[in-house]
C-alpha cells in the first residue's frame, strides 16, 4: 500500500484512480497539481463536476445528453429529420458531428447487442427507435462499431426494420474492422457517412 502525506490526499488519489485511463501514479500527480494551483481553480473543477452530475440530461427523443429535456439536434429546424443516424452512445455522436458531414438527426442506442455481457435488446433504447418511426423517417443510417456486437445489433435492427419503407444503410467500412467509432479521425469518419452502403 503506498503511504501518502495526508488522509485527504489518498481519499483524492483514490477517487480519481477510479476514472478510466488513469492509475494510483496519474492520480497522485493530478491531486498534487491541484494543490499547488489557486484554490479557486480546485473550487471551480469541482463545481463543473457538480454540474455535470447534477444538471447533465437524457434527451427524451434521441437519447443523447443534453442541457435541456430535448437537445439542440432534436430541436434544430436545419437538421433533416428524415434521416436518422444509429449510434451506440454519446461519444459517437460527437465524433460524427466533428465531421460536418451529416445534417440529419440522432438516436443513441446505449449500448450495444452482447449475449456476453448480458446485454440484450430490451436494455437498449430499440423500442423507443421504432417509436419515433412514424412515417416522417425515410432513411436509417447505422453508425454503429464495426466489432462483432456492432454487427450483431445491425444484424437485429435490420430485422426488426425489413417491414418498413425505409432505406436502412450502414456507414462504409472506412472504419477499421474491430475499431471504435470515437477513435476514427474526422476525415475517415465523414467519408464513411458521405459512403455509406444499403443494407441488403
């Protein structure tokens, strides 16, 4: 067990150890950068944490987070609200608006399909997706990680969308076969929204 200078120190290096990407090293240097700042600087980290916690939002339509109970997308008379752009969590949603290449609208799906984890369709928001399908949607466009789960919810959705008169596409595979959205640089990104590929 490492021995720290203060009680106070070690709660700080323990707490901020548990954020990702970050060990008990990392954490350390952070909480002693902290103190040798204005105090002021620490006081105001932790009111934007507050924040965060306290005022962040689910958008009720899209799902995707928000200031407000309906984001700034789903309320943007400029975006085109016939297409919609599948994506598993927040974090693809801003790197696809990084790219300025696509205008339509957002639906975050949480997740994705894992019989491995235990994650099935009824965790993720599929029922409210085909909800919000109600004739003004023409196209569906999966933006979804091409990974083995990835697939595997597309493969599902496509199912559940074959019925409906709806052109459903998928983002061409500039992404790398087992890569992540958010890690995908802008320029691969948008191309693979501009070529996009019908789903047969």
């Amino acid at each position: 067990m490492p021995q720290y200078p203060s009680q106070s120190i070690e709660q700080a290096v323990n707490q901020i150890s548990r954020l990702p990407g970050i060990g008990k090293k990392s954490a350390l240097r952070i909480a002693l950068y902290l103190l040798k700042q204005d105090s002021a600087q620490a006081h105001s980290l932790a009111e934007s944490l507050q924040d965060l916690v306290n005022l962040t939002k689910t958008c009720q339509t899209c799902f995707n987070l928000s200031d407000h109970d309906m984001c700034d997308i789903c309320c943007s008379e400029s975006r085109d609200g016939s297409i919609l752009c599948i994506v598993q969590d927040t974090r693809d949603v801003i790197a696809i608006e990084n790219t300025a290449q696509f205008r339509g609208k957002y639906h975050v799906l949480g997740g994705l399909i894992s019989p491995m984890e235990g994650i099935g369709p009824e965790e993720l928001q599929i029922d409210s997706l085909l909800t919000r399908l109600d004739g003004t949607v023409k196209e569906i466009i999966f933006a979804l990680s091409p990974t083995m789960e990835g697939d595997t919810t597309s493969f599902y959705l496509s199912r559940k969308l074959k019925d409906r008169n709806l052109i459903v596409s998928t983002i061409a595979r500039g992404v790398p076969i087992g890569g992540e959205i958010e890690y995908a640089d802008e320029i691969t990104l948008g191309r693979s929204i501009l070529h996009r590929t019908t789903q047969d």
